[in-house]
C-alpha cells in the first residue's frame, strides 16, 4: 500500500471509531511514528499533511531532525514543518540532545528526568510540553509511573515552571489486542480525570496519550485524543 492509501484506510476505522463514540474527528491527532522510516520517506510524511512525527530515540532521530528541520546546507524544507514528538524513555544524558528539538515529551515517568528537563529548558528560556508516562497495565517490561505514584509525582512538577504537564501517556500490554487494551485505556482516562478533580497540577489537562497501530480504534472509545501511529500509517521502510 502506498502512504496515501494507508492514510485513507486509517480515516475510515477512525471516524468510525468516532461514529460509535459520539466524537468529534476534530478531537483527535494522528502522530505519525516515523522511526522505522528514512529521510526521504519521512519527508514524505509530511508532504502529505502529516505534521506531527514521534521518534523513540535521538540517535535514529538525528539525521532526519537536522534535514528536515533545514539546518543541513542547502537542505529545502518540505511542505509542512514538522512538529516532534520524543515517545521512547528517556534517558537523563540525552535530555540535553533532545530538549529543545522536540516540541512534545510523551515520557516523563521520574523525578530525576524532570530535574534535567527543567535544567535544561531554564537554559534555553522555553517552556517544554510534557506527557507524564504511567505504567497502568503494571508490566514489568513497561516504563512509566505506578498509578499510586502519579498525584505526588504531579505535586513534584508544581515547583518547576519549565515543564509544563499536558496529559498523561500509557502503552497497553504487549500481546493484548483490540478489547484487551480497553482496561488500560480507560485507567488512564480515569487518572487524569481524578488528577484535574483533585486540582494536583497547576491547571487541569487534557491530553491522553495512548493507543497504536493494533488498538487505536479501542484507544478512541476510551478518550485518546493523541494517537501514536507508526506501521500501519507510515509502514516499515
């Protein structure tokens, strides 16, 4: 299948996905996961409307990041300007590589990455938008929070005005699939519907993070208004 053709198809389980959960097509952004992919192909991504790209890891990231972002000498950029998103962990000595050329950081799961992020935004004067990473499935494999952790976590970011928390980020078990994710998904949901009850952040959030190529349509039903895409959108290379 080309690109276009697997954007159509990905369309049409999403608004479906809408239809049977009475929302709007509009509430939702497609993060088109772009890591198994090369140069050429990710610009074509975003040739075709696709701004926003996630990247797990800087050192696969780098060489698409600096050609795309123009500062390659005689580099064009192509149409659309890309926003990125970093979704893998996040390793505290490589906050400095990533933090200030990633928009959004969909994995800040511990108090020490949050201590680097803040450092290293107060350097460079910007505010980063963060997804605070919960491990909801309890998985051993998993990064993230324990659900029991995120509220005093969450009080932790209240003293770093560097960070700002936009949502909440989860990855569901890895060998469930469709309605086995569903439990997942909706934990999170609830988490960050207590954590805005409880007014734990400096201002309430609205961001779900979840969902993939094999549970994004049970992703939807269950709130995911960021969806992270990557084979079934933008194939394998």
């Amino acid at each position: 299948m080309t690109l276009q053709e697997r954007m159509e198809a990905v369309e049409q389980r999403l608004a479906e996905a809408c239809r049977r959960s009475g929302r709007r097509r509009e509430e939702i952004q497609l993060i088109a996961v772009t890591k198994y992919v090369g140069t050429e192909e990710t610009k074509n991504v975003l040739r075709h409307g696709l701004v926003h790209l996630g990247e797990n890891r800087w050192q696969n990231a780098s060489e698409k990041w600096h050609a795309i972002s123009g500062t390659e000498s005689g580099e064009p950029l192509p149409a659309g300007q890309a926003v990125w998103h970093f979704i893998g962990s996040l390793q505290t000595n490589k906050v400095k590589d990533v933090i200030g050329k990633f928009t959004y950081i969909h994995s800040l799961d511990r108090l020490s990455l949050a201590q680097a992020i803040e450092r290293r935004a107060e350097q460079l004067g910007i505010v980063v938008p963060c997804f605070i990473q919960v491990n909801v499935s309890g998985e051993d494999s998993k990064h993230g929070l324990a659900p029991e952790a995120l509220q005093a976590f969450a009080k932790e970011l209240a003293d770093m005005p560097h960070i700002e928390p936009v949502g909440l980020m989860t990855m569901a078990p890895i060998d469930s699939d469709g309605e086995q994710s569903r439990p997942t998904f909706r934990g999170l949901r609830l988490l960050r519907d207590e954590l805005n009850e409880r007014a734990v952040l400096r201002k309430p959030i609205s961001g779900l993070s979840m969902g993939m190529s094999g549970d994004f349509e049970i992703a939807v039903e269950e709130g995911a208004n960021w969806l992270r895409l990557g084979t079934i959108l933008v194939g394998n290379g």
